[in-house]
C-alpha cells in the first residue's frame, strides 16, 4: 500500500483499505479497522478526482458501529 500511496495511485490505495478493514474486523480488531477507514478516507480528501472507494469506507465505518452497539452512530 506504501508504494502505490507514493506512486500516486489513490484508488488502488482505497481498494487495499477495504481488503485490509476487512481482515481486521474478522480478525475482531475493531480499532484497527476504523483507523485504515479514517486513514484511507483522509487520503481520499485530499484527492478531489478520487471518489471510488470512499462510500466503502462508510460502509464499513457503519459495520464497525453496529458491532460496538452504537445504531446512531451506524445510521449516520
């Protein structure tokens, strides 16, 4: 993932987060995986062309809230 950050390849970057996200939240490592979201999400900010990907990481922001309970959290 470092080397397609510093290749610029932004949308490749997001696509192993998800794969990454997901290994972790099976892996039970909740704070983990919502830190890739929330990295993977700050890197997409600054890449005003890149869109693909991002929707995912909600998505998966939204998994993490539901296995801690918080609903309100997930719904946002």
């Amino acid at each position: 993932m470092d080397g397609l950050r510093r290749a610029g390849h932004i949308p490749d970057v997001l696509g192993c987060s998800i794969a990454l996200a997901d290994i972790l939240l099976t892996q039970g490592r909740l704070g983990g995986a919502v830190a890739v979201y929330e990295d993977a999400l700050r890197l997409a900010s600054g890449d005003p062309a890149t869109v693909r990907g991002t929707a995912d990481m909600y998505v998966g922001l939204s998994q993490v809230a539901c296995e801690r309970g918080d609903l309100d959290a997930a719904a946002r």
